[in-house]
C-alpha cells in the first residue's frame, strides 16, 4: 500500500484499509449520506438494519474492502469499494469485473479538504492494482463534482423500482 500512499495527499491524515469492526461507522456513515441526500429517517433505520448484515458478511469475506482517513483514532472519512462480477463491456472486453465505489463520507468538519477526492484516488490504485481498469459508482448531488473534476463521466444508467 505505501507506494500507493506516496503520490495522493491526505493532508496528514492516517490512511488504514477498512477492517471488521468498522461496520458500525461504515453503517452510520451510509446512513448520514443518504439523510444529507434527502432521505426518509423511518426508511433509512430499515435500509441500515438490512445493510448491517448484509454489510457484516463481505468485510468479514474481503468482498467489501475500502479505506479510512484517520484523525488519531478516529475516522474523519471512509470510501468503500467492491469488485463486481460484470459481464465483458465495450468498456472493459476483456475482462469480467469491474471496481464498484459506494459509501464515500467525510465527517462533516473535515470537508473541504480534498479528503473525498484523496480517497478517490486511492480506489482507483487499488483498482488498478487488483487488475480492475473500468469502475461505477452512483453519485449524490454533493459527490457529483468531486468525480467529474477526477476524470468520472455520467453514464447511461436508468433505475425503476419494481413491484
């Protein structure tokens, strides 16, 4: 990880990979994100009691992996990642996976910094770095252009909730 470290800022923050016992901050983070976006307090508790274990299973298994920006001891900021099983793309023919980026959260004093961004680039070496070269993320408003000034383009994505 250290030559991964070497080029990004993090504004001499801790950097450290994300680990079993952060499902209660990943969790809370997820939950703040999505109240910051709009979101429905009754609906979200229910999303996060879903997301507990869902959440529990794949950083115990290395399915969910990511990083932390610590301040002494405590997490000011988190990114999560994923690799995803996707079907080969023109956007990736050759391969069948692609980095899914999601819960990207800077506490609230900590923002604008350039920690969301710093967290970013460090994905995207992780992504690199486990062979992936095409990632997603889905974006809030607030996110929108901390992606677009790294280089992340809208797609073409549509969503319909069913039943």
């Amino acid at each position: 990880m250290k030559e991964m470290l070497d080029d990004i800022d993090f504004s001499g923050f801790k950097v450290r990979r994300l680990e079993p016992d952060d499902l209660p901050m990943i969790c809370r983070h997820r939950e703040t994100m999505f109240l910051e976006a709009g979101g429905v307090p009754p609906e979200l508790r229910v999303m996060t009691e879903h997301f507990r274990p869902w959440l529990h299973q794949r950083l115990v298994d290395g399915r969910y992996y990511g990083f932390a920006l610590m301040d002494g001891g405590q997490p000011v900021a988190a990114i999560g990642l994923m690799s995803i099983d996707w079907p080969p793309h023109p956007a990736h023919p050759n391969l069948d996976q692609r980095g899914y980026v999601l819960n990207v959260f800077v506490e609230p004093a900590y923002r604008r910094r350039g920690l969301a961004s710093s967290l970013m680039k460090l994905a995207e070496a992780e992504f690199a770095q486990r062979g992936l070269s095409f990632a997603v993320l889905h974006a809030t408003d607030a996110g929108k252009p901390v992606y677009e000034e790294l280089g992340w383009a809208a797609t073409t994505e549509m969503a319909k909730a069913i039943g």
